[in-house]
C-alpha cells in the first residue's frame, strides 16, 4: 500500500516536472 502512494507522488511529479 505505501508503495502506491509512493508511486502516485512520484507519478504526479514526474507528470507536472514533463509539462
């Protein structure tokens, strides 16, 4: 489960750092 949250921040970081 934490491992989600994890991935989920780092996703939307990722994502906004892409744009």
């Amino acid at each position: 489960m934490t491992n989600l949250f994890i991935i989920d921040e780092m996703y939307t970081s990722g994502f906004k750092t892409g744009m």
